[in-house]
C-alpha cells in the first residue's frame, strides 16, 4: 500500500543518526575516545541541519553496547541547539518509570523542549536474568511504565496502583518544556505490540512485517477517533553515500555481520517466536543498507518512505570497529545532496 503524503495532516519528515557505542574486540578506540568523537559528530550534524540522534540500549555486553543513554543525551542537549534527542529504544521493563519521568522532565528543560523517548519490552534473556526480573513481566512492566510517564509528564499531581508500581500522591517537576511531556514511542514486532501502541496512543517504530505491525496500528490507532496520519513512524533505515560500492561498503558489511551475529544468539536464546515476528510476513519492512550515489540513495529513500508511510528515518552513525569520523563523507554529501530534496519532497 502507498501512504500518500497529506501536508495539512501529515508530520514532516525528519532524518537522522542512532548510535549504540559498540566498541568491539579490535577497536582501535577507547570507550573514553569513542564516546568523545560521538558527541563531537552529533554536534556536527546538529550544524549539518539533521533533525534527530537516537539512542539505542542494552546491557551486560562485552563490547560496551549502550546502557545508559539518559546521561548521553544530557551531554548532547548542552552541545546542540535544534537537533532532537530519543531512543530507540529504552528498555522498560528495567526502568524505575517515576525516576526516568524525572530525568526527562531534566532533559527537556536542559534541551528547551527537545527530548522524545522510544520503549519498547526487550526480549534478550541474559538482560532479564541480568535484572532478575521475571521476563513474562515485560508487558505490564512496560504498560504501567508508559502510563507513568504519561501522567507524570502533566505536572500534576497523581497517584498510581498497578501490578509492578505503586506511587502516592507525587508530582514531577520541574515540568517538561513540551506540553504534555516528551512525545513517547514505542516498538512492536507483531500485531499485539502494534495495537498496544495504539491503545496507548503512542507513536510507532515498527520491526517486522508490515502486514503485521504497520497496519493494526493504523487500524487501531484509527478506531481509537485518532487520524494515524497524524502519529509519526520512525525507523533506521541506514544509508551510505558512495560512488564506490566495492571499496566503501564491504568494511560496513563486516561491521553488520558482527551485529548479526550477536543478535542471533540473543534471539535463539530467547525461544519464543521473536525471530519470526523480524523476518516473517508478506510485506517485510526492509532494514537494510541503502548503497549508492545521492541520485540512488534519494530514489530508494523515497520509495521506501512513500511504500511504509514513514515520517522518521535515521541511520547508523558509527558502525561497530569503526571510527565516527570514517562515516563523515556520508552524513555531509547526504545533507548536500540528498536531505534538501526529500525535505522538499516531504
């Protein structure tokens, strides 16, 4: 299906960078130094005129993989001026939501107004086994967490009785910037993350199958009184901008390998139908590297936008092994020569 782009409805698109600060056996980097060189590129793409850095989160990885991106995002709010800071995701089912609530209400004020968060459930098991929380408490550890977030972000005062937290008589401050606190996100897989999303009213980053995650959420997004063209879609969808496929991109392959390999065991070690929900459907929605030169990237970009109804689309910034810098040429002849077009598209 076409999502045709309806401007008096639709949000417009926005574009950027998710980082996860791997840092795997090999590297020449220390994490101090990988960690400085990120901050200094994001500070540089804020400059380059891209609307988005995303955080992404797991713990208990040899290789550094991002546990906490709360004080990541701290250093980029007091480093940027217009560039907007999310995850993708946090997991929710190891947060304490009243104290995240607090710290975003932080960083909304430090960024006047530029925070979002992205949630979704998690499934690695050595994370629950990590956290020695039960994994079949995901779900209503993850609900009751949004619907904390939710009404802590109005600046008044609530009380709040669920299976997971309790909480008398509190009131967050200092109050978010944005009215109605940081837009919140959340992850789905399958037809059932899809819908609670919905139920939930948030925005959508979906994996999988289109058929799948894409439309329940439409449809009960739709049921709910609420236009879905008017919620936003995120995704990373990576892309490199290269007049040399064969020298630029088979380091980037290696860096993916790496990944999928990690992940690949996290997924058989979690026996349930998680790898399923990834690949399966008749309408998969492509996550992969989008190779070539700007004219190339700009088609593809725009096919897979128009094909998905995406809003919001980010890239790799810093692949694993690899220097931030090593990725520069592609972010500054993305925003001269392929961002002003889709913007002017969308």
């Amino acid at each position: 299906m076409l999502y045709r782009w309806h401007m008096s409805v639709r949000p417009s698109l926005r574009v950027g960078a998710c980082y996860d600060f791997r840092n795997p056996p090999g590297s020449p980097l220390t994490w101090p130094q990988l960690y400085g060189a990120v901050l200094d590129q994001i500070s540089w793409l804020d400059e380059l005129g891209y609307d988005l850095v995303w955080f992404t989160e797991h713990h208990f990885v040899d290789d550094g993989y991002l546990p906490s991106w709360i004080p990541v995002a701290g250093a980029v709010a007091s480093r940027t001026r217009h560039i907007r800071i999310s995850s993708d995701i946090t997991l929710m089912p190891f947060q304490e939501p009243l104290r995240l609530a607090e710290d975003l209400a932080v960083l909304d004020n430090i960024s006047n107004g530029r925070m979002e968060i992205g949630v979704g459930m998690g499934y690695a098991l050595h994370e629950f086994h990590g956290f020695n929380i039960p994994r079949p408490q995901r779900v209503s550890r993850t609900e009751e967490g949004v619907e904390v977030l939710q009404r802590a972000f109005t600046g008044e005062r609530f009380s709040f009785e669920g299976k997971r937290f309790t909480y008398n008589d509190v009131r967050v401050t200092p109050t978010p910037v944005q009215e109605g606190g940081p837009p919140i996100w959340m992850a789905a897989m399958g037809k059932p993350g899809a819908e609670r999303a919905a139920r939930l009213g948030l925005h959508l980053l979906p994996q999988g199958a289109a058929d799948q995650v894409l439309e329940p959420w439409r449809e009960a997004t739709r049921s709910a009184g609420v236009d879905p063209l008017s919620r936003r879609v995120g995704i990373i969808r990576p892309w490199l901008v290269t007049d040399d496929r064969d020298r630029d991109w088979p380091p980037i392959r290696a860096a993916e390998r790496y990944k999928a390999g990690i992940y690949a065991d996290w997924l058989t070690d979690s026996g349930d139908n998680v790898s399923l929900q990834l690949t399966g459907g008749a309408d998969p929605i492509p996550q992969t590297w989008v190779v070539g030169d700007e004219d190339k990237v700009f088609n593809d970009m725009c096919e897979f936008i128009d094909a998905h109804g995406i809003t919001d689309v980010v890239t790799w910034g810093c692949p694993p092994g690899f220097h931030p810098e090593q990725m520069n040429e592609n972010f500054e002849r993305f925003a001269k020569g392929v961002l002003p077009r889709l913007r002017k598209r969308y």
